[in-house]
C-alpha cells in the first residue's frame, strides 16, 4: 500500500474518522489540515501539511491539497464526504489527473488493492469499485466509520499557497439558529411526513431538547417544508449514527435507512405495524405519533434531571 494523505477539515470529525479508513488500509499516512489549527502537530500521522485560509476557498484549497499530494508522493487521498469534501475531491482529482471515488461506506485492502462499496441507484444496488494504479481521491461517507480518538507527534510542514483573485468571500450569514446538527448529535427525534407542518416538529424539538439531542426529518418531510433540508437524514440527506434515533411517523424507506441504520438503539413510532422501520427498531411503538410524543416530552418533564 502506497502513501495515503487525509484531508483534514477542523472541527469535524468526519475528518477524523479518515485515519480509521487509513488504518484499516494500512498505509503510511500523512494529513494536510485545511487551515492553521492547534490540532495539526497532535494528528495520527507522520507529516501534517498545514496552510493558511480563513474559510473555505475551493481554488485555494485544492492548491494545497494537490501541493501536498506533490511533495509527500501519495497515491491515495481520503477525504471525508462533507459539503466542503463533495466540493473539494472532484477538484484534486482533476487537478493532479487522478481518479475519484466518491461517497464509499466501505473502503478496504484486498491483497494489496483498495476496494470500495458505495450504494447506487437510490440505494437499491451496492456497486463495488476496484480502486486502480495511480493516485485515487476517495471520499467516504460521515459516521461511516468510526473516529479515532488517537493522536501523534507528526512533523509540521506548511505549505504556501496562492490566493487565486478569482475567489472572494463578499459575505456571510449566520443561519440564524444555534440548533445542532444532524451529523454531530447524540440523540436525534426524527419526523416523517404525517408531522403536518413546520409548527408540528415544535414538539419534536421539545423532546430532543428534553434528551439532550437534536431533531432530524424524512425527504417526505423536507420537501413538504416542514424542515430545512440540513435535517434530512438518508441517502440523499446526512448519514447519522447516534446512540438513540427516534423516528416518529417515518415509513423506513430504504433511502432513509441508508442514513440512520447504523444508530446504536433505534426506537420507531408508527400507527402501521407492517411499516419496514419496524424490522430495523430495537424498540417499536404501534400508535399514534401525535399520542405518544407529548406523553413521553410529560413524562421526562416529570423524571428528576440528572446532576
Ligand atoms: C433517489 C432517492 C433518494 C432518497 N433519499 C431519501 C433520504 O435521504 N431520506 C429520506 O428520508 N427519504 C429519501 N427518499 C424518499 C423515500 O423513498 C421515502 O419516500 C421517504 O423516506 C418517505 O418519508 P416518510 O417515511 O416520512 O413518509 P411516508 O412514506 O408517507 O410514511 C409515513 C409513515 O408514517 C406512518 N404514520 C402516518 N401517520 C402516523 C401517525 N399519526 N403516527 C405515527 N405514524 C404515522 C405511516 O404508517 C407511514 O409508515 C429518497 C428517494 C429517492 C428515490
């Protein structure tokens, strides 16, 4: 196994979970961190590529990327596939002529050569892709697998870079909550279509609040509106694996199990008892949605709060 470079975003441990990917491959590992970040000189790693940039800039990012693939000679790029990673693989790759594997939930070494699933046609088919000689950029899947909690004493190298005029920040704007998300929650209240309305997943937020947690929704339910599409979890949405995921009036659709299968302890509230979440549940509840949640929101409103 040739050298491996992981793409390392700060702040998200999607990123960190690469170095588990490159363990698992087994090959010399260098990081490059796309900004300046204390947590370069502590990486699991034997050289950390660091460089200078404010946010995200794509041209100047991929400069870095491709300068560090450059100098430390790897021929595998692990990127984790956040929105900046979607945005950030295709541009290597092209850039250094190398070929891209995107979205993998599953990234091995068979005898020597990279193997990658990733699911397909709506997540109805698993392609398996051969990775080939030369440089791959592979993006993987958050929670796909797990972080590390390792650290290492690496030498720090900064890279220079150009800033490419063609590429300004002219403004930005807070989202104007400070909801947690999806991806980083330990407990998520997820809700489906029969939810209604946006004012209905008030009372979902009120028990994922009450649970220390967060609240996430079906497509069905994003493209009603009810939610923002950065609550979507699934196939097309965000792949979460929290230690308790309550869905709440969510069929199971296969594009949606495809995002939450992984949570450590699933519990499903559905009024039809044949619903296909039922057979991925730890706990299942036949009732009614709007019954149970307020009984449950009453009851933990009730139980003494821990210390
Ligand atoms: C390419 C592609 C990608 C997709 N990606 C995603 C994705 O990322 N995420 C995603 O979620 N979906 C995705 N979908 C859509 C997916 O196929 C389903 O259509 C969607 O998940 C259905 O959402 P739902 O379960 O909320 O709604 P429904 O299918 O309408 O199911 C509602 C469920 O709620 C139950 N119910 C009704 N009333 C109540 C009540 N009062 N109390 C309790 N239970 C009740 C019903 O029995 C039913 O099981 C994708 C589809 C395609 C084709």
């Amino acid at each position: 196994m040739g050298k491996i470079l992981v793409v390392i975003e700060p702040n998200q441990d999607a990123s960190m979970q690469m170095f588990t990917v490159a363990k698992e491959l087994g090959g010399e590992t260098d990081a490059i961190v796309m900004n300046d970040c204390e947590c370069v000189s502590i990486l699991p790693c034997s050289t950390a590529y660091n460089f200078s940039m404010d946010m995200y800039l794509p041209l100047q990012a991929t400069d870095a990327v491709a300068k560090a693939i450059e100098i430390s000679g790897a021929t595998t790029v692990l990127i984790a596939a956040t929105q900046v990673g979607r945005d950030l693989a295709p541009r290597v790759a092209a850039r250094c002529g190398g070929s891209l594997i995107g979205d993998c939930t599953t990234v091995s070494n068979e005898s020597g050569s990279i193997q990658c699933t990733r699911p397909v046609y709506g997540g109805k088919f698993v392609a398996t892709i051969q990775a080939g000689d030369g440089l791959n950029i592979i993006t993987v899947r958050p929670n796909a697998f797990a972080s590390t909690d390792e650290t290492g004493s690496p030498t720090v190298q900064t890279i220079e870079t150009n800033h490419d005029d063609r590429e300004t920040i002219s403004a930005v704007e807070e989202s104007g909550t400070n909801e947690m998300g999806v991806a980083d929650a330990d407990v998520i209240v997820s809700g489906g279509r029969p939810m209604g309305s946006e004012e209905n997943f008030a009372s979902l937020y009120e028990l994922a609040h009450l649970l220390g947690g967060t609240v996430g929704a079906s497509r069905a339910a994003v493209d009603e509106g009810y939610q923002p599409v950065a609550r979507q979890v699934g196939l097309t949405g965000t792949v979460v694996a929290p230690r308790l995921y309550i869905a709440c009036g969510i069929d199971g659709a296969i594009q949606h199990l495809a995002g939450m299968r992984g949570s450590q302890v699933i519990v499903a509230i559905n009024t039809n008892p044949d619903a296909p979440i039922f057979k991925v549940a730890t706990y299942g509840c036949v009732i009614d949605l709007f019954e149970l949640v307020p009984a449950l929101t009453k009851q933990l409103q009730q139980s003494p709060q821990p210390a």
